[in-house]
C-alpha cells in the first residue's frame, strides 16, 4: 500500500497532507480541551473534506482523460478509480477520529 503513494499525483498527496490536521487538532482537543482548539476544529475540518473531494475529483479527471484518449478500457481504469479514491478515505478516517477525539475532549470538559 505504501508503494502506491509514489503513484499517487500531486493534488492526492495534498489532500493527504491536508486530510490529517483534524486528527491531530482533535487529539490536541481531547489532551487540552480549550474553546480555541474546538472553534479551530470546524474549519480545519471543512478543509479536509474539501481536500479529499478534490483529491477525489482530480484522480476521475484524470482516469476519464485516460479513457478519451485510449480506445479501450482495461483494467487500469479499475486501478485508477481505486487510487483516486485514496484521498476521500483517508480524509473520513481522519476526520472520523478527529471527532471522536473532540468527543472525548468533550466529556473531559464536562
């Protein structure tokens, strides 16, 4: 799996990069729960999703881009649809424990 990350193009490595902050962030919340950390949150959290459906989006443009200019589909098109949904799972795992995290933080603070 950590092979393929050498396929992956530059905006998938982005989201990547991007869809990871909400994890620390809520981690950083459950340790030291503080208003500041929860309003930070929110933001953070909108920008990983839009992150992984860029990352999304960019893999399909380019798979569908492949598929115009080739005269037939093979499997390659699996693999690339495979690939360019990497980013959006990466980015609901970590907004997923992200949350929980906050969750945990919550129920520390109250």
């Amino acid at each position: 799996m950590f092979g393929d990350f050498g396929q992956l193009g530059i905006f998938a490595k982005l989201s990547l990069l991007v869809a990871v902050f909400p994890m620390f962030m809520g981690a950083a919340y459950a340790f030291r729960p503080t208003e500041a950390k929860l309003a930070l949150m929110r933001p953070i959290s909108l920008a990983a999703i839009f992150a992984g459906l860029c990352g999304l989006l960019s893999g399909l443009i380019v798979i569908l881009r492949g598929m115009g200019v080739s005269e037939t589909v093979s499997t390659r098109v699996a693999i690339g649809l495979a690939e360019a949904l990497v980013p959006m799972f990466v980015a609901s795992g970590c907004l997923t424990i992200g949350w929980l995290s906050v969750a945990l933080g919550l129920r520390r603070l109250g």
